[in-house]
C-alpha cells in the first residue's frame, strides 16, 4: 500500500505550478457539479414530471454538451483559452441562479441546454490551456491530473449535493453558484497575466503527411458508432440510474449522494493504477472490450437481487468500466490520428460521448417508464455484450489499417 501511494504521487512530479492550479480549477468547479446527478429526481419529485418527460429534457443536457463542445474549440481559436474559461466559469453562475425558476418544461429545457452548453464550452479550452502551460514531456501527465481532479471533485459534489437537497432544492441550485464563482475567481486571479511554456512559433521542419478525414475513415466512424453506444449505456449513471435508486430502492437525496460520491472515490483512487497495468499487462483493445463487459455486468447484476450493498458493487463494476474504456478510446483516436487531422479525429471522439448523453436520458426512461426497470438493465447488458464483440471484431481491422 506505501509502495502504491509512493508511485502514485511520483506522478505528478514536475508538473508546473500552472497545471496544479487549472486542476484546482477544475476540482472545485466539478465539486460544485452537484445538479446533474439530481436533475431526474428533481424533476420527478419536486415538479411533478412524468418518468417520460424528465428523460426528454436531460437529453437537453447532452444536445447543449455537443454544441458546447463544438462552439468552445471554434471560441478558442478565435479569442484565446483564457478569455473562453472565464467566460464559462463566469456564464454558468447566473444560470444555475436561474434554474429553479423554471418550472415549465420548455423553460426548462431551455434553460438546462443553455446551462450545458456554457458549462461544456470549457472542455476544448481548458485542453488547449493544458497543453499551453505544460513541458512537452509533461502534457500527458498534466491531463492525467486534471483528469484526477476532475473525479475528487465528482466525489464531492453528489455527496454535498444530497445534503443540500434534502434541504432544499433551491440550496443545490446555489451550491453550484458559489463553487461556480469561486472556481472563476481562483483562475482568473491566476491566470489573467500567466505566460505559457509554448513557444509563439515552431521553426523546426514540419512533418509532411496527408490529410484525411475522420468522417472517411470508415473503420473509425464505426468505432465511434460503438462508443456511442457505450455511452448511451454508460451516462445512465447520470440519468436512470438515480431515480431506480429513488423509485425502487426509496433512497434519500442524502443516500443516492453517497452512492455517486462513493463512484469518484474509487475512480480517483484506483484509475492510475488500473490504467497502469492495463498498459502494461494487456492493449487498449482489450481494455476497451473489457470496459464494455464490465459496463453491461454493472446493469445486469441489479437483477440478481436486491439490497444496499448490490448497488455499491454494481456501481464498483461500472467504475471499472469507466476506467478501462474511456482512457483507451482516448489513446485509438491518437493512434488512428495523425499530425495534420488530430484535432478532427479527437472532436469526433469527444461528440461520441456528448452523442450519448443526449440519448441515454431519453431511451433509459422511456424503456423504464414502459416496460421497467429491470427490462432496462437486461437490454443494457445484452447490448453491452454486443458492443463488446463488436468492437473484438472491429479492433483487429483498426489495427490493420493503421499499419500501412
């Protein structure tokens, strides 16, 4: 265990000042993320929508995600990273102010699109921003700390945001404000006249190679196809799965708080590890494959039986799965990429994700106001097997072709 911990924070050694605090950053503005997870149950038990409508407008969540994504690389080129993450960090505060005045659904799924697509602005410019204050030799590991941060922060936000609507709703909507504010209050502080370790201009010989589209590449667009459907399993996290645990289980906003901030801590605490030996001892296809059983095991064992500890260990499996899949579908995307096409290939990468969080909402809930929960996990699971195989088959023509 001391070994562990020594390597684990040997890690991040050398990592610059400027990397610490964007993962700083990015800690207390994901604490304060404690909306998302509750939004379904919110819209069920306190505004009295339909199991169908609810589904309907957190899939505004995942539309407003792939127009931020897309919108926050074009804003970046145009006017910098800095003034693209102070805009977001600053944007979102008065909309999280805003939310709990919307009751009607189109003003809320207004309102929820808008507040995804501000807050998911950030992703492309925080990126870059990585990249600008990091050393060549320690950009991967600067994202492997943001990413660290991103988890920690994603532990504490359900856990405070349960206490906080067990209160109040309106407390969860203001929580977000605050750690919204701060967090742009310690970058701006920081940041506003940091200078980067990027050089303005490389004169050193460019590397000639041909451009190709990622929307061309065939084997790649049905890569991104299964990743969507990964994700439209996977981001049932954030959608059904918080209210199974409120319908089925009757679980308390305190409770349900517990369970997603119980999913940050293993990811936070075992992820480097995990990633570690599976670069090691095993490929990224078979991380991915195994990722995807992992996702569909973590559904289907809520139908073995029922009792408090089945979700702690379902939600370990699907932790697991995380942790396998989404790192190495990261790494085949720089493999398939080149030089010229790296940014095309890794912007189809991140849509894929935002892809799934605009259907899992509305097919989870749909399938489980219908037909019930536990048809809902069994297809997930069934699904996931598929996908699985699907990508065992796929991998080997991947790998094929980017050979030659």
């Amino acid at each position: 265990m001391t070994t562990y911990i020594k390597n684990y924070f040997k890690v991040y050694q050398g990592l610059s000042t400027p990397a610490w605090m964007l993962a700083l950053v990015m800690l207390v503005n994901r604490s304060g993320a404690m909306v998302v997870p509750f939004l379904g149950v919110y819209m069920v038990k306190h505004l009295g929508f339909s199991l169908e409508n609810a589904g309907i407008l957190l899939s505004c969540f995942g539309i407003g995600s792939v127009v931020g994504s897309s919108l926050g690389g074009w804003l970046t080129d145009k006017f910098g990273h800095f003034k693209v993450q102070l805009f977001s960090l600053s944007g979102i505060v008065p909309l999280f102010l805003l939310l709990p005045r919307l009751t009607t659904m189109p003003s809320l799924g207004a309102g929820i699109l808008a507040l995804s697509m501000v807050s998911d602005i950030l992703r492309p410019a925080n990126s870059v921003s990585l990249a600008y204050y990091s050393k060549p030799e320690n950009v991967v590991r600067s994202f492997t700390l943001n990413r660290m941060a991103l988890n920690l922060g994603f532990s504490i936000g359900p856990a405070l945001g349960g206490f906080l609507a067990a209160i109040s709703y309106d407390f969860l909507f203001y929580g977000n404000a605050v750690a919204a504010t701060l967090a742009a209050i310690i970058f701006f502080v920081y940041f506003r006249n940091k200078k980067g370790n990027v050089k303005e201009k490389e004169d050193a010989e460019e590397i000639v190679v041909p451009y190709q589209s990622p929307y061309k590449d065939v084997p790649f667009l049905v890569f991104t196809l299964l990743s969507i459907l990964y994700a439209i399993c996977f981001f049932q996290l954030l959608s059904s799965l918080p209210l199974y645990y409120r319908q089925v289980y009757h679980l308390s906003e305190k409770s349900i708080g517990v369970i997603l901030a119980y999913s940050g801590v293993v990811v936070f605490s075992l992820e480097m590890l995990i990633v570690h030996f599976a670069e090691r001892r095993s490929t990224a296809a078979n991380a991915i494959i195994a990722g995807a059983l992992f996702c569909g095991l973590a559904f289907a064992s809520l139908l073995i039986t029922q009792g408090l500890w089945l979700l702690y260990v379902s939600m370990f499996f699907l932790c697991v799965s995380e942790m396998l899949a989404m790192p190495f579908m990261a790494t085949v995307t720089l493999q398939r990429s080149n030089i010229k096409n790296r940014g095309a290939y890794m912007g189809l990468n991140s849509l894929s994700l935002s892809a799934g969080l605009i259907f899992a909402p509305y097919l989870g809930t749909q399938i489980a106001a219908k037909h019930g929960f536990n048809v809902l996990w069994a297809g997930t699971g069934v699904l996931m097997l598929l996908t699985g195989i699907g990508f065992y088959v796929l991998m080997k023509r991947m790998r094929l072709k980017g050979e030659n």
